[in-house]
C-alpha cells in the first residue's frame, strides 16, 4: 500500500492544467489497454476548473469520450439539477460539453427516499458496467479523482463516521452528524483498488489538514483522507502552494 507522492503547483490554475494532462494520459492508457476508460469524478470547487479544462481544446480532442464510462465518488441527497449537486456540476462543466455517451454517464440517484437502495443500486451498476461481481471484491477502476476538505474528508467519508469502517460494500449512505444531511459515497474498499488515484487539493484552508495527513501521525478516524493507500496503484497529490505551505518535507 502506498501513501502517494506529492506534486505542487504555483497555483489551483496550474494544479488544473495538470491534472488535465494526467486524466488524458489515464484514458489513453485504459482504452488501449481494455478498450474503456472507468473515470469516478470529484465533487467541490477543485475540481470544477479541470472539468472545463477538459472540455476545452486541446484536451476535449484528446479523449474518447465514446468509450469512457463517468462515475462519481460521492453525492449530495439532492436532485440532479440542484445547485449542490455534484452531478449538475460536473454536467455544466463538462459532459454537456463532451461527446460522451450518455447511457455512459452513471449518475448516483441520491435524492431517492430510500438512499440505502440508492447505494446498493450503484454498486450492481458498477460492476455491471465493468463485468464484476456485485457481491464480490471491489474491481479496480482505470482512474478516481478525490478532493480532500479542511477537516480531512474525502469523498463523503467524514471524520468518525460509521462509513470508515466498511469493509465489504462498495458503496453506502449514511448520515453526516456534522453537517446534518445524508450522503451516498464510494467506500475505502473501492477507492483503493484503483489503478490511478489523483488527489486534488487546493488553497490555504487546507493547509493545516494536508500536512496533517501527509506529515501526522495515523489517525484516520479523525484524518479519513489517510485511508487512501491504493493496494497496487498509484496515489498522486496534487496541490498548489497555499495548500503546501504547511508541509515540513520537501514534494
């Protein structure tokens, strides 16, 4: 298991820019490799400017978009439309503006009464669309982007929360005390069986808890994001330097 390397960026614009490169890189890969490209995006600010990135020349160009499947690691419990759903984020970004197949885009309904279901739903999908076994291990995904918070959250995987301890599923919803509002959100279990895990992480808000994370001592409980150690892939951290500015080793 590895706890990443580190990459840091003059600013969130170029923490963009490069992270726009690496996805493009990822996809080619995956596609040559299995003829698909499995991308589970990130909610947040972060990630907003590398979705318009993407869907902007060069790169738009650069992707098959016909032979990418979208997932997402997380979900507000609001419609698709919602201002703060991450869905209708990444939608006017970017798959409104890509030629990605739309029976490809595989959106958590997380506005359904029954978020359970809703949760157990999106683990049958996935494995689904990869030929896995739902009730089996998680399968490795070709690339999950992940924003971390300034409380060291990721995904929806919120400090002590009830969902740091699954083991089996994939996917699950559960209720966030500090927030008062429910989540579905991908698991450890699945986030760590990827093959490419970028981790995106931007402004000084988040300095204190990235070199908490990176530099502390182990203490997922109340650091979630140290949970993230892909069991044979490759983390990469990537930060601007307000966000760096806590850390005492050199990236």
């Amino acid at each position: 298991m590895s706890a990443g390397t580190v990459r840091v960026f003059d600013d969130a614009e170029a923490l963009a820019r490069a992270a726009a490169e690496d996805l493009v890189a990822c996809g080619r890969e995956a596609t040559a490799r299995n003829g698909r490209f499995t991308v589970v995006l990130a909610g947040g600010s972060t990630p907003r400017r590398l979705y318009q990135l993407l869907a902007e020349a060069p790169h738009r160009g650069a992707v098959a978009w016909d032979h990418v499947d979208v997932f997402w690691g997380d979900e507000r419990a609001v419609p698709p439309g919602h201002p703060d759903s991450n869905y209708a984020m990444a939608t006017g970004a970017l798959l409104d503006r890509v030629p990605v197949v739309k029976q490809r885009v595989h959106r958590i309904q997380a506005e359904r009464a029954d978020r359970g279901a809703a949760a157990l739903d999106y683990q049958r999908e996935i494995a689904a669309t990869v030929g896995a076994d739902p009730d089996g291990r998680p399968p490795a995904l070709d690339l999950i982007l992940l924003g971390m918070g300034a409380d060291g959250h990721t995904a929806s995987l919120f400090p002590w929360s009830p969902a740091l301890s699954e083991r089996r599923r994939w996917v699950v919803a559960h209720f966030v005390p500090t927030l008062g509002v429910d989540r579905v959100t991908l698991t450890v279990p699945l986030i760590n069986r990827a093959r490419e895990i970028r981790m995106l992480v931007a402004g000084p808000d988040k300095a204190g808890a990235l070199a908490a994370v990176l530099e502390g001592p182990p203490d997922p409980e109340r650091l979630p994001a140290q949970l993230i150690r892909p069991e044979a892939g490759r983390l990469i951290w990537l930060v601007d330097r307000a966000a760096a500015a806590k850390l005492q080793g050199k990236p």
